[in-house]
C-alpha cells in the first residue's frame, strides 16, 4: 500500500466504525467528482443531483463491502454508474439522453458540445468514455467501475469515441471528444484501433 492510499484506507474504516465526521470527508473529497461523472450519465443538474445523493446513501449503507485495496474514487464511481444503469432501465445500452439542460460544471462552448454529443452515446459507450477520459480512470479501473468485461469496455471506448469523431465531422466544427482522447488516432473498431485505445494514456 502506498502512502497516499493510507488516508483512504484510515477513511474508509472510520466510516465502517460509524464516524460522522469521516461519511463528511468523503463527501467532500469525492462529491465533485461524482457530480461530474453523474451529470455526464444523466445529462442534467436535477438528475445528477438526485444521482449523486442515491450513490452517497448507498455508499453509506454498503460501506461494509468496500474493500480497501480499492480506491474510494473508483468505488463510488462503480455505484454511481450501476444506479445511473439501473434508472435507465434494461434498455440501457440503446438509451440516448436529451439535450443536457442547466449549466454544466466548468461550462464553456467547448465543454456544451462535449455534453451534447456524449448525450447521444448509448449508455454504456458514454459511461466508458466518461470514467476513461473525463475522470481519468485507467481502463482497469473503468473496469471497476463499469462492471463489465474488460474487452467490452475497450469495445465501449472504440465505438464511442468513433461516434464522438463522426458526430464532430458531421457538424464540420471540433471534434466533440473529451480532451484526453483527442491525441488517439481515429478508427477504434478492431484488435488494432482497441489497442490504440489502451495505450493512449497510462495502460501497462
């Protein structure tokens, strides 16, 4: 265990022991994050909000299964997703959001069209996108989080990012991709363009 993961793990069993004060230092060390992971997934502030307050309560009741060689982020981030699965319903994969509505955390022109376009991925190719290159989780992580086979979140990465490219050129403006992912060369289907995927950032 590494020293930065030592408060984590301090945090996490104070939690377990019932600490009022530790459930408050999680919730202000992870709750931006989860908003922005939350908005990305529902598309709006309401929605995100009540998200995120449903992951805080389950992460709450289910603090007794948090295992510690796992960072709290990526817990979260695995509840946050699996809620935000089961409110879309058994049809998320095929789910497309509306426009997003209300202001979006860092709000710009560029972050509005990176909202817009993911809100047309379906479910799955947006959460892999977002927990890969909007809160930078490794894919090994993203894995976690998704709860999902690793081949099909690389395959989620590959064809979401090629929907984001496509949309972008179909719109003759920017590519519409979270910065992270913009470096990555296009064409993600196949062995080839899935391993691009993994060794864009930081994969052993």
């Amino acid at each position: 265990m590494t020293n930065g993961q030592a408060p984590e793990r301090d945090l996490s069993r104070r939690c377990r022991a019932g600490d009022d004060r530790a459930y408050a230092e999680l919730v202000a060390a992870h709750g931006r994050g989860l908003f922005t992971l939350a908005f990305r997934l529902v598309g709006s502030r309401a929605g995100a909000e009540a998200l995120v307050e449903a992951t805080i309560l389950e992460a709450f009741r289910s603090i007794e299964r948090h295992e510690e060689r796992l960072p709290l982020s990526v817990w979260l981030a695995g509840l946050c997703v699996r809620q935000a699965r089961r409110r879309a319903g058994s049809g998320a994969a095929r789910r497309l959001l509306p426009r997003p509505t209300g202001r979006i955390p860092h709000d710009s022109q560029d972050e509005q069209g990176l909202a817009d376009a993911l809100a047309g991925l379906p479910f799955e190719e947006r959460a892999a996108v977002v927990l890969r290159f909007v809160l930078g989780l490794t894919v090994a992580d993203a894995v976690v989080a998704q709860d999902v086979p690793h081949a099909a979140v690389v395959a989620c990465l590959a064809r979401g990012l090629d929907r984001l490219r496509a949309g972008g050129e179909s719109r003759a403006g920017p590519l519409p991709v979270p910065r992270a992912a913009r470096a990555l060369p296009a064409g993600g289907g196949g062995r080839a363009g899935r391993a691009r995927i993994l060794v864009g950032r930081d994969e052993p």
